[in-house]
C-alpha cells in the first residue's frame, strides 16, 4: 500500500501510483473529504461549468436565425432577472 510522510510544513507527496490513478499532475488542486468516518483524496472539482445545461441544444435548431432568435429570448430572461 503506497504511504507517505508529513513534513514538518505539514506536506506530503502523493505517491507516482497513486497520482496516475487520480490522473492528476503537477499544479492541479486536490479535495479531502470525509465520508462515513474515512477521509478521501480526490482532485478538486471547480465551480459548475454554466454552459453544461445547453449541452446538446443545438440539435433543436435547424437554421442560424432560430439559434439568434433562442440566444435573444436567453438575454432577454437574463434582463429580466437582474431587475
């Protein structure tokens, strides 16, 4: 089982087999979290990616003026819930 020890900074390394399984690299954020009593190391999941809901929209258009015509009904709703 691959271990590490804790600097006097309170580092670790996280082991070669252990950061290929977590497909992180140098730079990259990683999270603990405590689940069920048991701390887990994971990478860091950013903020929500804002665009993720409109993934595959752009099959319900047939022309560029109905794409236009669905981005100016967003911006208007936008407008609307600023106000």
């Amino acid at each position: 089982m691959p271990s590490s020890t804790i600097s006097s900074k309170g580092q670790i390394t996280v082991p070669l087999q252990i950061r290929k399984r977590l497909g992180v690299k140098p730079g990259d954020r990683v999270e603990f979290v405590v689940e069920g009593g048991q701390t887990i190391l994971r990478p860091a999941q950013g903020p929500e990616n804002p665009f993720v809901k409109y993934v595959g929209a752009h099959r319900a258009f047939s022309t560029l003026d109905e794409v236009n015509e669905w981005v100016r009904d967003l911006r208007a709703a936008a407008d609307e819930t600023e106000e």
